[in-house]
C-alpha cells in the first residue's frame, strides 16, 4: 500500500464517480495525462502543480483504522472574536466573502497522514491525497466538483448553503433566504466563467446534495466546450464564487487584508487531465499535515444575513469527521 513506498511524489485519487482508486508514485517530465493542482492563493513549495505520474496502480481499498494518538493541542486561526469583527466588517462592504478558519492540533504521538485519511474515506465524494515527501501532505474528501470533461461535453457544480442531514432540515435550506442568496452568487459567477468557454450554459433546477454529515444546495451547470483547452477554463473558473466571494476583486482583497493564515492548497482544486477526460475536484474538507501538525480547515460564505455565531458552528459541523475520529 502507499505507506509501504518510498518514491515521490505518492497520489491517491478517486472521482467522485468512480468506483475504483487510483496509485501513483513518483514522477517523469512530461506526458499525455498528469495530475493538476491550483492552489487557492499560493502553491506551497514543494508541492508540484504537474505531476506525470510514471505509473497508474489500481488502488486496494484501505483499512479503517481505529487508533490514533492522543490530540495535545488545539489552536483556531482565527479565533471567535477575530472570526466575528471579519464578519460584521464583511457584511458592510462586500455582497458575499467566503471566510476560512484553519484549526492547528498536535499530538503525543506520531500521527500517519495516510491512516487518517483512510478512516476519514465515504462514497460518493473526491478523495484526493498528495504526499510531495515523507512528512508532508495535503488531504481530503470533497463533495464538490470543480470541472468535468468527456469528450467535448463540460460540467461544473454549484455549490452552496449548509445544514445537518435530515428531511426537515432539508426543506428548510432550500427555502432560507440567507442560503438561497449565497447559492445564487455562485450559480451566477460559475455561469458567467463558463460562458466564453462553451456553446451554451444549460443550468439545472436547484437540488440539495449530500455530504458525509451535511447537506448543501447544489446546481448542475453544462454545456459543449468550444475551441478551448481545460486548463483554459480551469484556469476561468477557480477560484468560484463558492470558496472565495463575489464579485471576485472585492472577495480577494478582502481575505488579503483580514485573513490570518495563507490558504495553500485548501478550497484550491486537484484533478487528473487526460485527452480523453478531465476531472477536477474542489479541495475542501481537507487538512495539511506538516511537522508533525495537523491544520484542518473549513469555510462558510458570508452575505447580509450571515449571523456569526451560526457561521462558527457551521465551520465545527464541516470538520465534525475529523473531530470524531481525532476526538478533539
């Protein structure tokens, strides 16, 4: 298994969609098909944004572990009433900013990266983990799909708006106000990035979509891809309206100024591309393991209505997976 190799970079990825994993380990200088990261802000040093995989392993489903060491520390960046002035300021001076919290734990003992996203493993999500070297990764399992390609046909996702899983809870999302306005800013940003790219933007009607522990709004945006190449209108689409704000000047100068920590790769995007196909998901629920510390992040989309206290317990309900593993 992948703990057991010694050359890097070392991937695991699976679609969304697909039923089978993929292994990669190590690299060569170029190819037909690769692995692509897009960092939300900066591309942390050592992690490649090409990788040409040397070679392609069906992947063995992992073990579910069970132990893990002792969480010794628990930091939040921001703290809440840093998180509740960057609110209230947002709230008066931009229609919507999506406002991240990393959460930094250590422990009595060496935590694996790998063993830990293993237990953290569902259907019906991205799973994406890329080890540059011994003691450094970055991790996660997203519902959210960035970019998709088969042949000519494009397809992107809205996604916006959060609650528990539940019937009731479910009908309440989809009539919220607050929920329907941020689900609109990024319905409307993705289809304006797409249209330049693409014959026509077809939008589906506004269904809810399942995460392991939560429910979001969700939008199916498609359509027949022009003259274009996919990093092309990669490269449009991200950061969307879902992880970073609208409109788009506004939202980055906005965490510039009042963010306390650099993104990386988190709510950044990671994909396979091939002539054939491209798949990229959106890197959130996802963590970075560097030094032996363990940083997890969430984020929640910030428009007039937002109320902070609820944004906060929407962060903790976002990383509730790790939080019942790590038991923190």
């Amino acid at each position: 298994m992948l703990q057991k190799v010694n050359r890097y970079p070392k991937i695991y990825w699976k679609s969304r969609d697909s039923k089978e994993a993929k292994l990669s380990f190590g690299s060569k200088k170029s190819g037909k098909e690769y692995f692509l990261t897009k960092p939300f802000d900066s591309l942390p040093g050592e992690f490649p944004e090409k990788i040409y995989p040397k070679k392609i392993e069906k992947a063995e489903e992992p073990l579910k572990p069970s132990n893990f060491p002792k969480v010794k520390s628990v930091t939040y960046f921001p703290e809440y009433p840093e998180w509740e002035r960057n609110i209230l300021e947002a709230k008066i001076s931009i229609e919507k900013v999506v406002l991240a919290r990393r959460v930094t734990l250590t422990f009595d003992g060496d935590l694996d990266p790998f063993t830990l996203f293993s237990a953290l493993l569902r259907d019906n999500a991205y799973q994406f983990y890329i080890e540059p070297r011994n003691g450094l990764a970055f991790f996660g399992v997203s519902p959210e799909r960035l970019y998709y390609r088969m042949g000519s046909e494009v397809f992107s996702e809205a996604v916006a708006g959060t609650r528990a899983k539940g019937e009731l809870l479910k009908r309440e999302l989809l009539s919220d106000p607050k929920e329907l306005a941020e689900f609109e800013f990024v319905k409307r940003d993705i289809s304006e990035k797409l249209a330049p790219f693409l014959e026509k933007v077809n939008v589906s009607d506004t269904g809810v979509i399942d995460a392991k522990n939560v429910q979001h709004l969700y939008a199916k945006l498609s359509g027949v891809l022009k003259n274009s190449t996919d990093e092309m209108v990669i490269n449009s689409l991200h950061p969307t309206a879902a992880t970073l704000g609208y409109p788009k000047a506004e939202s980055r100068s906005f965490l510039e100024k009042n963010e306390p920590f650099s993104r990386g790769l988190y709510a950044g995007g990671f994909g396979m591309i091939t002539p054939e196909s491209a798949d990229m998901a959106v890197a959130i629920r996802s963590a970075l393991f560097q030094n032996g510390k363990l940083h997890i992040y969430s984020g929640t989309g910030i428009v007039e209505k937002s109320v902070p206290e609820k944004e906060w317990q929407e962060l903790d309900l976002k990383i509730q997976p790790f939080r019942e593993i790590l038991c923190f």
